[in-house]
C-alpha cells in the first residue's frame, strides 16, 4: 500500500509541471456567442488598452490576436469575448 501511494505520489509531482508549463493558457469562458463583441469592436477595446492589433480570430472560447504591445513589441494574445479585456500576452514566438 504504502508503494502505491508512494508511486501516486510521485506520478502527480511530474505531472504538475507539465500543466503548469502554458502560462498563457486561459480556459474556457462559456460565454454564449450572442453576448460576444464583433471582431471590430473587440479590436476598439484592445487598442484601447495600448495593443495595436494585425490579426484576431474566435478561438476556443475568446478572441486570440496578434500585435503589437506599447513598447513596439511583437505579441500574441488572448481577449475576453464578451468585454475585450486582454487577459494574456506572450511574445510572439515566430
């Protein structure tokens, strides 16, 4: 028993890091389509806050753009459908 719980154990410790290694990952939303923003619309609310948006699709549950940040930088992005709040960066990686 004990070599079970031993194994259990040690089995979740590796797994942990794997889920923790996506840091931008932001999880489903649920929020129903006819409470979205239009993409333009959505557009206006990231501008807003300092992002200057080249491309923005609906993807698994939000808004996921490509731009620039204030600083010029190039980034990825994930958006809140419903409110256009940018809810994760990264840089983007191509």
């Amino acid at each position: 028993m004990k070599k079970l719980f031993a194994v259990s154990l040690l089995s979740f410790a590796l797994a942990v890091p794997a889920l923790a290694d996506d840091d931008d990952y932001v999880g489903p939303l649920n929020v129903p389509r006819g409470e979205w923003l239009s993409a333009s619309q959505a557009i206006q609310k990231i501008e807003a806050q300092g992002y200057k948006v080249h491309e923005i699709e609906a993807d698994d549950g939000y808004y996921e753009f490509e731009g620039t940040n204030s600083s010029g930088v190039r980034v990825d992005g994930h958006a809140h459908p419903a409110t256009g709040e940018v809810l994760s960066t990264h840089p983007d990686r191509d």
